[in-house]
C-alpha cells in the first residue's frame, strides 16, 4: 500500500497498521457525495464478492443520508407551514 500512487497517505497509514484499503463512492441520484473506506491490517485482496458487498452497502449508506436529508428538509417545510397559518389565524382574529 506505500507503493500504491492512490492511497492519499501512505506514511501515515503505516504508521497506524493500515495494510489495505478498499474505497468505494457513496452515490446520490448519480452524484458521488462521499467515500465509503475499509481498512485492514493484513495486506489482501478484497475479492468480487466483497467489494460488491460494499458497493451495496455504500449505496444503501447513500439512499439513508438522501432520506435524512429529505426528511429534515420536510419537517422544517412543514414547521414553516404551521407557523404561517397560526399567524394568519392570529392576524384574523385582531
């Protein structure tokens, strides 16, 4: 992994008894908005198999921020509503 031009910080890396790593995107809707890394301390190949597992937990990792996302988005949408009609029905009742 020293060798590898990909890893960002290999020194370092080293220095904690990072071995491997797997990286994989974190996409949203076709945007990559993060990564999803896995860190052994054994040098190894991740097979097919793994890194497909990953990937999928990665995109599950992506809908899950999405749906916290949308649902923050939502709840505050919906706190903005309410307080619009309590002040109309206040502005009503002058």
């Amino acid at each position: 992994m020293v060798n590898d031009p990909r890893a960002q910080y290999p020194k370092q890396a080293k220095t904690e008894g990072v071995a491997s790593i797997l990286s994989v995107p974190i996409p949203v809707k076709g945007t990559v908005i993060g990564v999803m890394r896995l860190y052994t301390s054994e040098p190894r190949r991740f097979s097919d198999n793994e890194t497909e597992l990953v990937c999928g937990l990665a995109e599950m990792s992506g809908i899950a921020i999405d749906n916290a996302r949308m649902y923050d988005y939502l709840k505050k949408d919906h706190e903005n509503l309410i307080t619009e009609v309590h002040r109309w029905f206040d502005y009503g009742n002058m």
